[in-house]
C-alpha cells in the first residue's frame, strides 16, 4: 500500500495499484490554474479547461459526453488558483477506450467557436445564478477584500464583466502555453498494473506537446491592513453569512504543523472553541469552524459562521473576543493534547483508500510542499508542544489586521455588525448582485 | 448455513446469556462479488449486520433507528431531526460535550442524518477503537439525559439549520412547499426539519416520551463494516446492548396519499436573479416493482450532460442554467422532483413547455438502446464508486437494509435495471410522468417583478 513515483520523461506518474473494486481512477493535473489568467480575462484558465473538456479530438460535447458515459465513466475538470486537474474514475474493463477519450480532451482539444461562445454564455448564467448561493457570495467578497491586488483575490470563475470577451483563441493560445508535458502530472490508482498505467501515462505524454515549465511568478501576499468590513446587501436575509479571517500560513513555514494544531483547537472540530461557545453554549450558528487551508504561496486564515440576523453583531463581537483570547492566552496543554490525538488518528481517514493516498501525493507535488509534509506528518503532529503551538499563533496570525465579509439585510443590521468590531477602519455595503 | 466454527462461537456467548442477549446468526448475504453481510439477531430485537473488510485499518459502525419524519405528527413536525441532535448531548455517564470529545480524540469521524423513513447514526474510527465506540453508542441509545438547557439550546441551532436550508435557500423553501402541495393525507407532506412554529415549540417532555418509544434495540440496526473480527465484535456488543430491554414500538399511524387526480400549481416570489421551476410527480415506493425503470429513465431524461433535457433546454434552447432530478428512494410512494433555473429573461413557463416536450417525447418514442446501456453504465458506476470506503459500504447497506429489509439490495437493483426494456421505460412513463399526478411552482425573481412594474 504504497504510492509509486515513476519519472517519465519529463513528468511524473503516481501510482498505486488495488484490486478492491473494479474501477480505475486517473488524474492529470497541471501545474498552474487560474493564476495564469491574463489581465482583465478573469477566468479564462476555467473556460479554457471546460472546453477542453467539451471538444477533445474534434467531437462534440454531447459525443464525448455519451461516449464517456456508454464506458461507465465520468471525467471532470477542476480549477482552483494553482492548478487545473481532470479527474476520471472508469469501469476497469473499458480502461482503454477511456484512456483514448482523455487524450482526446487533454492533448486535441477542438476549441470551436461555436461550443466556446455557448460556453461563455452557460458561465455568464452560473454566475448570475451563484448569486442566489449566500455562502458562496461570502467567500467570493472575503478574498477580493483579503488579497485586494494580489492574484488571489481574484475569481477562478471569472466575472460578468470578463467572460464575454473572452474567445476560442484566448483558450487555444492559453493551453498551447501551459498544457504540455513538462507542466504536467498525472496519477493511477485502482484496479490497473504498473504496466498498464505506465503506457497509458507514456501515451497520453506522447501526445502533448512540448514546451517550457511555467515559473511561478506570482509573490505571497501580504494581507490586509487594519480591521475593514465589507456587507453584501442581499434583501429578506433571516440569517447571515460572516467570514473573519486574515493572512495565514504556508507548510514551509517552520511553524505550519504547529498553527494547524492550535487552529484545530479554536475551530477544527465539533468541541473546538467556536463550535463550543457559539453553537452548544449560546446555539447562535449551526456551524462554527475556523480552518487555515494552504496553497502555494500563503493563503488565509479565516473563522465561518452563520447565525440569525438578530444575533449577527453579538456572533462577530464573541468570534473577536475568543480569536483575541486564542492569540494573547494561546492554547492549553490539554486542549493541545486532545487535538494531537484526533490529528493523529483520523489521519487513517486521510490515507483508507489508494486514491486518497496518491492524490496526497499529487497535492504535494502541485503545491510544492515540503518532501516530508505527508509522509512525516504524524511525526511533524507528535514534535508539536504547547510552546511551539502557542508561539505559531502569535508569529501568524494578527487580529488587529483582518477582514470581516457579511452577507445580510444592510438595512436592518449593518449598523450594528459595524458597532461590533472594535477599532473598524475602512467599510462599506455593496449590493449582493454586484459583479 | 452455519459453520461450525461460528456454531461453536455463538454457543460459547449464549452460555449463561439472559434470553434478551442470546444471538442468533441470522444470515449471509453476498455483497458483491467478493465480500458478505452476516446477519445477527440479538433476544432483545437488535439486529447487527457485519461486513468484514480488511482492506484498510479502518472501521465504520453505523446504527440505523427505524424512526424519520413519517413517524412524528402535526404539530410535533421535526421531532425526529431534533432527537438526532440532542443525541450528541450529556448521558447518565457523560457531561455535556464529552461524548464528542472522546469520539475526536479517538480519531473518530462521526455524523447523523434523519430523513422522511430513518435516523441514522454514523461513526467512522481507526479499527483499534472500536470498543469505545462501541460503548458510547449503546451508552446514548439507553442513558441520554435529556433537560431542559439542552433541549432549548438545540432548538436553538436546529431554528438556525432551518434558516440555512430553507428559509434563506431558494431551492430549499421550493422543495419544502413541493411536497406539502403533493401530499395531502400521507406523513411526507411535512418537511422532515420541521415547521419553525413546531421546532420553537417542543418541550423536554416531548423528547423524552419520543426517546423511549423510538430508541431501543428492537428498533435499530447496527452495522459494521471494516477491519474487525465476528467474534470480537459480538461479544463486545453483547456486553454493550444485551441487557437492554426492548420497547413497545406503536403501530405507525400513516395514511396512504389519496390519487392526485388533477395539477396543482402555485407561484412563489423569492430573491432570485433567475426564475425557476420545480416539479413532482408522485412515483412509487423504492420496493416498487417500477422503481428500478422509472429511476432509469429519470438517468435518460436528466443524468449528465448527455442527457435529455440538458441537451435541450441548456445547450439547444439555452433557456436555463441547470435542470436536475430526484427520485424518491423511500419506503412509500414518494415524489420525483424536477427543479431548474431559468437564464436570464427566460421564464418557468418556457422550461415547463420544455421540459414537457421531451417528457411527451418518451411517452411516444421508444428509447434506444444505445440511451439505455448509458443509463446502466451510470448507474453501475455510481453505485460501485459510492463502495470505496468502509463508510461508504456501510451506508449502502444500511439504506438498503433499513428500506428494503435487505442489505445487498443495491446489487440486486443492478440485477432489476438489466432486466428494464424499452418497453418499460415507456410504460412507466405514460404511468407516472402525467399531468394531472403533478404539483408544478413557479418561483419569480423579486427584482425582476419590480422592474415589471415599473
């Protein structure tokens, strides 16, 4: 139950074979996403890789759909910030005439002028209709505010205003540009032999092209400065959505692992701090989380809740009082206790399958992590102590410098959330169908 | 048949077991090709389904209580949802939070769910702390406290769920107003969260009186899936539910849904930027002998890009941003719901007339087989990729089991759908697919009724 790292010309296959079921997962994952999106075509990598995706080999969508179907199969296309990666999952025995599709998407993307206007217009629409997603409207509002002029803050789906100028040779110029077979990966697991998985991976290489790796030019951010609020105005809101957060931490930073166990203390489980005080004691939100994600360069730290409107300024109020508790008092030796025992045994949830094993390895190759990040966690878990933990929280994480992103009725509350936050500096309302 | 080892095992835990601990093997039953559910019945009604699996050092143990939102009542709505809450709360030997506590550092993953037939109860750990588990379950199913500052704090909480899912999500208040148009008579017409008024109004009372009808050996099933032994397994549940007495579970108290014998539509006006549409049409119980073909045909019409209706009312007519199906997999007659989001100016009219189209199409034309095997092919795959886990088995099994009465009835819909044809795909959708079997809501966009009258 090991993940092979096999080179092959220049790239990478990860594999782990397991005959528990008869299916066959594969991943190929570029590394670079929606960072590379060129001025004023937020979103271009997303439209780019659902085009991919709609006209490989020169069929069209509804060929390839009902090919990928008729074979059992599924084939999706993911993007984030740093990386784009097309995941399949197949029936084992019509391994082949999947692989055959995937080079299609992945290696003769078609790119008509008529499938990427229908595409332009099918994601004006999703980005209209994510409107009615409030959560989603929170987070998309936290990070522009979070990483204002930073890359970060920028939407991987894309804006109304950018989508309609974008055209099938932006999407054909950016994937000669990034899709080729030294800024790919790809992984295997399931029900296939090494063998077997590394012609296919050597056949979908072959028939990329070739072309430089991509630098990383993006810099880390730097956060935001001071306390600043920013209201999305949505009308009959009985409930609220609010993400407070800052600038957070890296897995190279020395202290990363330390920070990830105190913020499993303040928000990473169901008896963590905020789950305790704002839903068991007070039953102000359904969920109380804080979570401190990572990508390749420092991302944010950031605490969610969801209470009633009426409890909204009470809820920010005590998620500053126990963040400030947190970063002045720290942790204690129990609380650290308890959290190093449930990251160390759920980890086997991490790790149950050989997809989740091989696509932990994949993630430490496309986020550029540390050699030992997964393989040594449990060991990088145990050397935390209560001192290191404490002093990460303290060298990371400033509450003086944070973002508070509500969405809400303005008119009945946003006096009283802006009350809530001591020493507030910039804020204002924008209405929740803004672009 | 029993083996003679197993014969010897069980014989040695019954020797001196008080007759409500004696354990019977019950059965095996071949899940898959290459792993099986033991069946065991204990004296005092508790059923224990184990699917050993030693592919990963992990164990899901899942109890399944025979108790949803069908067995509550009017002005009691949501009763059922609470209690999977409060069952997270203090027991005779807990403080409130320790029973959480204790699952998280044993490394636990753990959740619930309660739906319209069923509460269930799920703990994923590494296998080594199965014992505790194993404790803690048998420990709430019998010794919860329940007073007054937790039922009030959970009220609480589950008012701001509400909030969450329905009051301020479209599709959630749509789908909630769906099936109180459907239903009028049967106890699926009240949502299984509850209605605000009844969630604010239950008292400690009522949970306690609810706890000791519904939750007790005879009404649940635990299920196991993982790294763990039969013989470990059974004596430590032995040990932990034994003693347990049986409760006297009431006759259910439900009503079949009369015939709906004409449309019902309604219009509703919400903050959206889009208009949408839901629809349902009554369509059978998953035991239904229909089921398996009508759940194919939804995959013909909705499953995938490929798909029908994607094809037409978002690629070819590109008057809506989404269209998506459920069907009812409950123990009776449910609804399949339809819901779209309409593009831009387009309305809920012009996605009905679409969707009614194709739906007139499969009425008349027969379907191809190519469309058919597609429809398989997705099936199949959904249902082997939802087994990767041993969470995932133990879900499968437990649906089934709990619906069903039995476990591998996943395996066997496989079975049914190889044997759906043309002929009844066209049937069941003459059948079930009618006008006057369902209940349509046109959801207006706010901002768009003012700009109108303006």
């Amino acid at each position: 139950m090991t993940v092979q790292s096999i080179d092959i010309g220049n790239s990478r296959l990860l594999l782990e074979s397991s005959p528990a079921l008869p299916l066959v997962h594969l991943t190929v994952a570029l590394s670079s996403g929606a960072l590379e999106d060129p001025e004023g075509k937020e979103g271009l990598t997303r439209l780019t890789a659902r085009a991919m995706r709609r006209t490989g080999g020169g069929l069209s969508q509804q060929e390839l759909d009902t090919r990928i179907d008729s074979l059992g199969g599924s084939l999706g296309a993911d993007v984030s910030h740093s990386t784009v990666s097309f995941t399949g999952t197949v029936i084992a025995r019509n391994l082949d005439a999947f692989v055959d599709l995937v080079i299609d998407v992945l290696a003769r993307p078609g790119f008509s002028e008529e499938e990427v206007a229908l595409l332009r217009r099918e994601t004006e629409a999703e980005l209209i209709e994510a409107r009615d997603n409030d959560r989603a409207l929170a987070r998309r509002w936290f990070s522009r505010k979070m990483f204002a002029g930073h890359p970060y803050g920028r939407s991987v789906s894309g804006r109304t205003a950018t989508v309609p100028g974008m055209t099938a040779a932006d999407a054909r110029a950016l994937y000669q540009r990034t899709w080729t077979r030294q800024n790919v990966l790809s992984t295997f697991s399931g029900d296939i032999d090494e063998a077997r998985a590394r012609s296919r991976a050597e056949r979908l290489l072959d028939a990329l092209g070739s072309g430089e790796r991509l630098p990383d030019r993006v810099t880390d951010p730097t956060g935001p400065l001071g306390r600043s609020l920013v209201f999305v105005d949505k009308p009959e809101r009985t409930q609220t959505q609010i993400l407070i957060g800052g600038l957070g931490s890296h897995p190279r930073d020395p202290d990363h692992i330390a920070l990830h166990v105190a913020n499993t203390v303040l928000g990473g489980t169901f008896t963590a701090r905020l789950m305790k005080e704002v839903r068991s004691k007070r039953g102000w939100s359904y969920g109380a989380y804080s979570s401190l994600p990572y990508d390749r360069h420092r991302q944010a730290f950031s605490m969610w809740t969801f209470p009633k409107a009426s409890d909204a300024a009470a809820c920010i109020k005590l998620e500053l009082e126990l963040l400030a508790a947190w970063c002045e008092k720290g942790i204690t030796a129990r609380e650290l206790a308890g959290a190093k025992r449930y990251l160390t045994r759920s980890h086997a949830f991490a790790i149950d399958t050989a997809t989740k094993r091989v696509g932990l390895a994949l993630d430490a190759l496309v986020y550029d992590l540390p050699p030992s990040y997964y393989e040594g966690y449990l060991d990088h878990i145990a050397e935390v102590t209560l001192e290191r933990a404490n002093a990460a929280i303290r060298a990371r994480i400033d509450p003086t410098n944070l973002v508070v992103a509500v969405v809400g009725t303005a008119g009945e509350i946003e006096a009283d959330v802006r009350a809530a936050i001591p020493d507030l500096g910039a804020h204002e309302i924008v209405p929740h169908d803004a672009d | 048949m029993l083996s003679r080892a197993r014969e010897k095992r069980l014989t040695q835990l019954n020797q001196g077991a008080t007759p409500l601990n004696q354990i019977r093997h019950a059965g095996t039953t071949a899940f898959g090709p290459a792993l099986a559910v033991e069946r065991f019945r204990f004296g005092n009604g508790l059923e224990v389904l184990l699917c050993e699996d030693h592919s990963a050092p992990v164990v899901a143990y899942h109890t399944w209580y025979r108790v949803g939102s069908r067995h509550e009542r009017p002005g009691k709505t949501g009763l059922a949802h609470l209690f999977e809450h409060l069952m997270f709360n203090e027991t005779e030997k807990l403080a409130a939070g320790e029973f959480d506590r204790k699952l998280e550092e044993a490394g636990a993953e753990s959740n619930a769910a309660t739906w319209l037939d069923w509460t269930q109860y799920t703990i994923a750990i590494p296998r080594g702390q199965l014992p505790l588990v194993i404790r803690l379950e048998a420990e709430r199913m019998s010794r919860l406290v329940l007073r007054d500052p937790q039922v009030k704090s959970e009220k609480e909480v589950v008012a701001n769920e509400r909030r969450y899912r329905v009051e301020d999500d479209v599709e959630g208040s749509v789908s909630e107003t769906l099936w109180s148009m459907a239903f009028e008579k049967h106890a699926y017409r009240w949502p299984t969260i509850g209605w605000m008024a009844d969630i604010e109004g239950f008292s400690t009372e009522d949970c306690q009186e609810f706890y000791r009808t519904f939750y007790a050996p005879n009404n649940a099933t635990i299920v196991v899936v993982g790294d763990v032994t039969e013989t470990a397994l059974l004596s430590r549940v032995q040990e932990a539910y034994g003693h347990l007495p049986p409760s006297t579970l009431p006759l259910e108290d439900v009503h079949p849904e009369p015939p709906q014998l004409e449309e019902r539509r309604c219009e509703l006006s919400k903050p959206t930027a889009t208009e949408k549409l839901a629809i349902g049409y009554h369509t059978p119980a998953i035991g239904d002998f229909d089921h398996p073909a009508l759940s194919l045909l939804s995959e013909v019409l909705f499953g995938g890009r490929a798909s029908r209706m994607h094809q037409a009312l978002v690629r070819r007519l590109e008057i809506a941003s989404e269209i998506r199906v459920f069907v009812g997999p409950f123990r009776d007659p449910g609804l399949t719901e339809i819901f779209s989001s309409a593009r831009g100016s387009h309305t809920a009219e012009e996605l009905l007339a679409a969707i009614d189209h194709e739906i007139a199409k499969v009425c008349e034309e027969p379907i191809s087989s190519d469309e058919i095997e597609r429809a398989r092919a997705r099936t199949e795959l959904s249902l082997i990729a939802g087994l990767e886990t041993a969470d995932g088995k133990a879900s499968t099994i437990g649906f089934y089991d709990t619906v069903l009465g039995r476990p591998a009835a996943g395996f066997e819909r496989l079975d049914d759908l190889a044997r759906v044809t043309a002929s009844d795909l066209r049937r069941v959708a003459r059948r079930y697919l009618v006008q006057r079997q369902r209940s349509v809501i046109f959801v207006r966009a706010q901002g768009n009724e003012k700009e109108a009258a303006a």
